[in-house]
C-alpha cells in the first residue's frame, strides 16, 4: 500500500519540500505518493510584491510562475496536484476534508500530513496571496492602478513590508507623490528584533527618500468616500490614535497577519491561532502531522527561516518513511532581515551583526531575487541552499 504524504500549501515551504520528497525520498521509498493542495496554479514571489505594486516594475510572468510543470520530472503515479485547500482535517482517522477551487468536496486519507499553509496580510492586501491565482492576479493589478493614480499614499504599519513599500513607492515616483507612514510605536521595525542602529538607518533612508513618518499613532477609523474615479481608489479619511486626521488618495492597511489555519483543531493551536510544534516540527498531541512556515510557533513568520525549515523536515520525513535514521530537533536559526527601499537603500542585520548597505542593495535591492524564482519553483535549488 502507498505511503502518502499530503502537503497543504504550495508556497515558499510546501512546493520545495514536495520536490525534496520526490527527489530524494522517493527513491527509497517506491510506493511513496505526494499530494500536494493549493488553490493555487501559480507560484507568487511576493518577496518582491513590494515593488512589484509598482506598474511596469515586474512583469506577471516574473512575479508568477506556474507550479505543475516542474513536477513532469517525477513519476505521474507518485504526485498528484489538487487545486483547493482542506476545510478540516481529522487527527485521530488522518484524514481531511479539500474543498476544491470549483466548490466541490473530497475526502483525502495521508500517511503523513504537512501544514504549510502560509499567511495572508491581516487587510487581505495582495502583498500575500488573497485567493486563487486569478483573484490574486486581479487584486494586484488594481492597486497598481490605485497607486499609479494616487497622489497622496498613506501606509499604515512599519513592519518590513510596510517600510519596504513606502520606500519602494517613494524612490519610483519621487515628488510626485506624498508618502507617509504610520509607526505604531517608537520606531520602525518594532515588533521585529533589530538592532537600534537597523531601525534608524531605515528611518534616515526614508526620510532621504521623502516619506514622512508619523510616530506612536495607529489607525483608530478609516472612512472611504463612496467610489473612486476610474482606477483611483476611494479617498480616505484616516484617523489616528494621537488625534491626527489624515486625508489620502489611497490608503494600505500592512499591520498584522491572518494565519491560514482555521481549518485545524482548536486543541492544535495556540492563543494566536498558530499551530503548536514540539522540537521536531510535529505538531503537539500527534504522531503523523507536521506544520512548517508561517503557520507553526517555532520561528518568526519570515521568508529567510524557510530553507532551514524545509531541510530539517525532509530529513525528518525521510526518517519516518524509511524507516531508517532518527527525527532530530530543529535547529532555531539566527535572527536575519534585510530591507531594501528602491535599488539604493538597504540595511540589515544577521545575528547581532548590522551589514552594509551597499551589500544589501547589491544582492536583493537590485531585482529582489526575482532571477532565481524559476529555479525555485521547479525544485531544482532552495533560496540560499542547495535542494
């Protein structure tokens, strides 16, 4: 009988970990079947979603790449693609509800179960993806309109994707349009642990780049007129928490996240609605379910944790479907983050050390790694590691 391994999600940790699997595990294991779930048909790179709101930034085929093709490699009776997303999962009889794209509902039974399935920004901004490839495609698109018709943009949350965006827009358009920024406390980058000095050189570059910053205010009330003219959004009353009324052409919710797991047992999950792992990356309370990315309480919910993650869980995988080997505990990684505003400002920080920001220009400013999004996508290397 086949060992099956159901993968929810096919995002930064599902789609590489289904070709390790199938590269590396499957060999060994001939009847091992993967099935990976998405609502997905297309891979998002939406590391570089930061500029890619900008129209004529990127082009779609570089920001979405499809996801079957780089699995034709493998035997057709040892993958299976299904176009939807679990509705709800049943430990104790391992196996879940899938709602497909189309509506309809199937039962799947699995040997192993993988969660990874991500997170979407808390305002459903298409920083993240907001449904299928074609709401998301579509969602991306009109706020490319929305900002291209703006003259005045305020951005609301000084996370990585908050600062990124603001400088990004900031050094497309220049003068052209008036950015600001709304920090919820003393600085930008709060709730992330940088250093000070991290923080500061963001501010200073935005500052450089001509975007204003509003400092311990959050959005209170947000009120739109009723309809916008053409492509432009609805202008926006904002008010903030320190008195301040803001009036903006457009205005971007980019605080908090909304994690993809209401589907999992309550029992499964913490206070913040991620699932709670053991040291392995299983999730506690059960013998044959695993969560990895976002969705987990491990690590912080960050892109640059991800190749660590995906290569910890293949080999753990690798054990219990040989057989052979043992499940060892994962490895929390060094806190890493790099941030880039346009070609030319960046900064960043691995560990306790700041690095320079022409390194950080260098390597992820200049095209924010869009160049390697096709290798990923069919497996055939990890972000910074080999597969």
């Amino acid at each position: 009988m086949a060992k099956t391994v159901v993968i929810l999600g096919a995002g930064w940790a599902g789609l590489p970990l289904a070709h390790k699997l199938l590269k590396y595990t499957l060999p060994k294991v001939k009847d091992l079947k993967v099935i990976l779930v998405s609502p997905n048909t297309h891979f998002y790179w939406n590391l570089a979603a930061v500029r890619g709101v900008i129209p004529g930034a990127f082009t779609n085929d570089e920001l979405f790449l499809p996801i079957q093709p780089g699995f034709a490699r493998y035997p057709e009776a040892s993958f299976q693609f299904l176009l939807g997303k679990a509705s709800k999962i049943d430990p104790n009889s391992s196996t879940m509800e899938i709602t497909q794209n189309y509506c309809n509902k199937s039962s799947l039974s699995y040997d192993q179960l993988v969660i990874a399935t991500g997170s979407q920004i808390l305002n459903e901004m298409p920083f993240k993806p907001v449904g299928t490839h074609e709401e998301t495609l579509n969602a991306l698109h009109s706020l490319q309109q929305q900002i291209k018709a703006a003259t005045s943009i305020v951005i609301a949350g000084a996370g990585p994707t908050g600062v990124e965006t603001a400088g990004e827009i900031a050094a497309h358009y220049g003068a052209e349009k008036e950015i600001t920024l709304v920090i919820g406390g003393e600085h930008v980058l709060g709730s992330s642990t940088v250093q000070p000095s991290v923080s500061q050189t963001v501010e200073r570059d935005l500052r450089k780049l001509g975007v204003k910053l509003i400092h311990n205010a959050k959005v209170n009330i947000s009120k739109a007129s009723d309809n916008g003219d053409g492509d432009a959004a609805a202008q926006t009353t904002i008010k903030l928490s320190n008195g301040t009324t803001l009036i903006a052409d457009l205005y971007l919710p980019l605080f908090g996240v909304k994690l993809n797991t209401t589907f999992v047992p309550s029992n499964l999950l913490d206070s913040t609605g991620s699932i709670i792992l053991d040291k392995t990356m299983r999730v506690t309370g059960t013998k044959n379910i695993w969560g990895i990315g976002d969705v987990g309480n491990l690590e912080p919910k960050q892109v640059t944790v991800i190749d660590a993650m995906i290569i910890h869980l293949s080999s753990a995988l690798d054990a219990v479907l040989t057989g052979k080997g043992e499940v060892k505990e994962y490895k929390l990684g060094k806190p890493m983050i790099f941030i880039t505003m346009g070609k030319k400002y960046a900064t960043g920080q691995i560990g306790g050390w700041k690095l320079w920001g022409l390194l950080v220009a260098y390597v992820k400013g200049r095209n924010i790694f869009v160049d390697t999004a096709k290798a990923y996508v069919e497996g055939r290397t990890l972000r910074h590691a080999a597969m």
